[in-house]
C-alpha cells in the first residue's frame, strides 16, 4: 500500500515539472515572439531597403553601435521600417549617412524616442532644412548631436530643448544664417557648440542666454559684421571663442564684456581696421588674442590694458608699421614667461628706434618660442637712413600739402635766397623722387640691428600740428613786411599752400 502511494506521489512530482518547464518555453517563446515581427537593423537581408546598418554584433538586443546608410530614394518620416530599431534597444552610438538626394530630410525623432540608451547621433549628407521644437524628444540620455553638411537653413525655436545630458552640439557646414533667441534652452550641461562654416550675419541678442556652462563656441566662417555685447549673455563660463574668418571691421566698447572667464579669443582673417579703447574691456582672464590677417594699421596705446593675464597676441599679417612699448606696457611681464607668444610676421614694420624694446625682451623672456619669433622678424629700412638720422619725406596728400620730416637745418639760410617758384618745383621733385625710391625695400632681421643704431624719426605731421590757415591769412603772410622774420620752415608751408590755393 505504501509502495502504491510512493508511487502516486512521484508520478505527481514528475507531471508538475513537466508542466512548469513548458510553461517557461512558453514564456520564452512569447518574449522572443515580441521582437520577432521586427526586422534585425543589424542583418538587414533585403538588399531593396532602405536603410541598411553595420553594427559591431549582429545578434538581437546585442549591438551598441549602429552605423547606418540610407539608399534607394530615401525614406518617409512614418515609414514603419523605423520600428525596426525596437530589434536593438541598446544601441549607444548611431549614425545616418545619405547617399541619396533628399534621402532623408527630418531628424528621425521616431528613432531616438526608441532607444533608451541612445548617447550619441550623427547624421550627414541630408536635406534637413528646418530642425523643428523638440526634435531630439526630450531625450535624457543624448549626450552628443552632430549634423555636419545637412543643408540645414533654419532652426525653430526650441530645436535644441530639454536634454538634461546634452555637451556637445555640431551643426557645422550648413547654411544658417541666424540665431534667434530661444534656440537652446534647458540644456545644462552644453559645453561645446560648434556652428562654424554657415552663412550666420545676425546674432538676436540673448540667442546663447541659456547656455550658461558652454566652455567653447565655434563661429570661425561666418558672415558676421557686427559685435555687441548683448550677443554673449549668459556666456559667464565661456573659455574660448573663435570669430575667424568672419567680416568684422571694428571692434567697439566692451564688445565682449559678457564673457568674464573667457581665455582664447580668435579674431583672425577679419578684416578689422579699428579697436576701440575698450574693444577687450572686460576680459581680465583673457591668455590668447589672435587677431592674425586682419587690417590693422596700428595697435592703440592702453587696447591692452584691461587684459591682465594676456601672454600671447597674435599679430601677425596686419598693416602695421611699428608696434610701440606703451601699447603691450600692461602685459610686458607677462611676455617673459615660459609660454609666452608676440607674433609680427607679414607686417610692414619700419627698421627704427620704436622697435628697439624688442631687443631687451628677446634678452629677458623665458618662452622659447618668443625669442624663436623675434629671431626671424623682418622689418624695413630706408636705404639712405643712417644710424640716430632723422628721415627726410614729404608725402603726397590732398590738400593742404602735408610734410612729415625735416632736417633740422635744410632751410638755414633760406632768409638769404628765397625763390618761392624754384621751393615748390624742387619740393614737389623731392617728392616724386621720394614716392620712386620708396617702392624699393631693404629688409633686415630687426635683431641683426643693433638696437642703438636703430634710426628715430621726428616726425612733425603738419595736420597735427598747425590747423590750416584761411586764405586771408595766407594773403597777409604773403605780402607782410615780416615775412623774412618767421620761421623758414612755416613760411615754406605757407608759401606752398597759398600755390596751391
């Protein structure tokens, strides 16, 4: 009896395990069953769709990375195709490239909104010509999006909008051509936008108000005219910006006053011909300013002066003629250090004494590449000048006549033999010779000079000088009987003057 009910009992034991282990296959069999009405994006058989991706695993649920191709005259935003991407819920990294014109011309939010483990996306080569609101779903795991070469045109208010994890945005080689204000918003902790080679002319004030822990804003390669300090609110944290390659002309007060922690500031091939006083007024952090293949003609005393911690000014390629002690006076300490960087190549520096400081800082500084960069500057020399000589040159102006320099006793005895005729010829015959002899440069290693044979020049500008005498007062000197008392060197200006009235 007992034999029987022993049995009994492992009959029941063996059915019930039985049951249990079917009913898990069962279960299995559903769970594979849910993803088995999707395409695998990752092994893709169908050589006639659409998109097809190469991933690093090709089984289910595996892939993390997904580079994707669109082909075969692209496909539509409600595509079901799209849900395909349910086949691989933990992809991290994926990319869109389309090879076909108008393959793709929307952000594909019906992807993104899918995978919940989605970091980084990239596409290129598309027609998105809009990025509307909230393109990227609110994603709360978006950590990169970059849209290089889209032929995006227009960004909606919002289009980057609450993506809590978002540092780096690039919508480089696109056709943008504003900012607008509201743009980015809520996205604390943006570092890096990158927004270089559009066709940007207009910066809405406040457009980066939001974007308070931006490190870095790339605008090399743009079209823009203007600065004004409204253009950077909310760019307290910014470390560098690049302005290259735009069309600036100036700089005025305080452009940049917004940014207090700035450090790098690009501003080369501009074409900038005037900083205002206060141009980096603000920018007392500031280490690095390039303003390389622009069109300065000369470098203001006291543009400098608010910036502190500068160590490294890149001038390289302007106009200037010379480069005074007082303008760089604020930061010349700074010049020694290690790190240290003045660059002055391609400009049309003059080989005299205002140059001179540059021999004692080649001697004094630290930076390597400093004495490196002062060792092949060239700079040029009048072939007639002379070591401490005064430079003679009259200039061609408009009128009245202008005249630079003298020498200090060319007219002394210009009381005894006054001919106004034969003045004004030989003046103007001087000149014509002057402006001939001018077109040849003698160019020198400023350093190979001596700094105590480096010639200075008084120039004495007339403009600046003397205000231009009315037509009376040229009548009366011309016919006073003190005409021989004055200074010889006035009267030969007068004398021209009133030929050429």
């Amino acid at each position: 009896m007992n034999l029987k009910y022993l049995i009994l009992m492992i009959a029941a034991i063996v059915e019930i395990n039985v049951t249990e282990s079917r009913q898990n296959d069962k279960r299995r069999w559903k769970t594979d069953k849910s993803y088995s009405h999707y395409v695998n994006i990752c092994d893709i058989q169908d050589r006639v769709s659409k998109v097809h991706c190469y991933c690093e695993s090709i089984k289910i649920k595996t892939a993390t990375k997904a580079d994707c191709w669109v082909f075969n005259g692209g496909i539509a935003e409600d595509d079901p195709f799209w849900s395909n991407f349910y086949s691989q819920p933990k992809i991290e990294k994926l990319s869109f490239n389309v090879r076909a014109d108008g393959g793709l011309t929307y952000i594909p939010a019906k992807v993104i909104v899918r995978l919940e483990r989605l970091q980084y996306i990239h596409i290129q080569y598309a027609n998105i010509f809009s990025i509307p609101s909230f393109a990227f779903t609110n994603s709360t795991t978006l950590r990169e999006v970059i849209l290089p070469k889209n032929k995006i045109t227009k960004l909606e208010t919002m289009s980057f909008a609450h993506l809590i994890m978002l540092s780096n945005v690039s919508l480089v080689e696109n056709q943008i051509s504003e900012l607008k204000r509201d743009v980015f918003y809520v996205l604390p902790n943006l570092q890096r936008l990158y927004l270089s080679k559009n066709t940007i002319s207009i910066l809405h004030d406040g457009c980066f108000k939001h974007l308070n822990n931006l490190i870095k804003l790339d605008l090399d390669n743009n079209l823009l005219t203007v600065l004004i300090r409204e253009n950077f609110q909310g760019l307290s944290n910014l470390i560098t910006l690049d302005m290259r390659n735009n069309k600036l002309t100036m700089i005025g007060d305080l452009a940049f006053a917004e940014l207090w922690s700035l450090e790098e500031l690009y501003l080369d091939g501009n074409e900038i011909e005037f900083i205002s006083d206060r141009g980096f007024g603000g920018l007392a952090g500031l280490r690095k300013l390039s303003l390389a293949d622009n069109k300065l003609a000369s470098l203001d005393d006291g543009v400098l002066d608010e910036i502190q911690k500068l160590n490294v000014l890149d001038l390289r390629n302007n106009y200037l003629e010379t480069l005074r002690q007082e303008a760089v006076q604020n930061v010349l300490e700074n010049m020694k250090t290690n790190y240290a960087l003045i660059s002055l190549d391609g400009n049309r520096l003059t080989c005299d004494c205002r140059l001179s400081w540059l021999h004692k800082l080649k001697n004094e500084t630290r930076s390597k590449r400093l004495k490196a960069s002062l060792a092949r500057l060239n700079c040029i020399m009048d072939g007639k000048s002379k070591p401490n000589q005064v430079i003679p040159k009259i200039e061609k102006t408009e009128s009245p006549l202008k005249l630079n320099t003298v020498y200090k006793n060319d007219y002394a005895d210009i009381e005894e033999n006054f001919d106004e005729d034969k003045i004004y010829e030989e003046a103007m015959q001087d000149q014509e010779t002057e402006i001939d002899e001018s077109k040849i440069e003698h160019r020198r290693k400023l350093l190979d000079i001596p700094a105590e044979t480096l010639p200075c020049p008084n120039r004495l500008s007339y403009e600046a000088s003397y205000s231009p005498p009315t037509q009376d007062e040229v009548k009366y000197y011309k016919t006073s009987s003190s005409f021989k008392s004055l200074i010889p060197f006035n009267w030969i200006v007068l004398v021209l003057i009133a030929k050429m009235l």
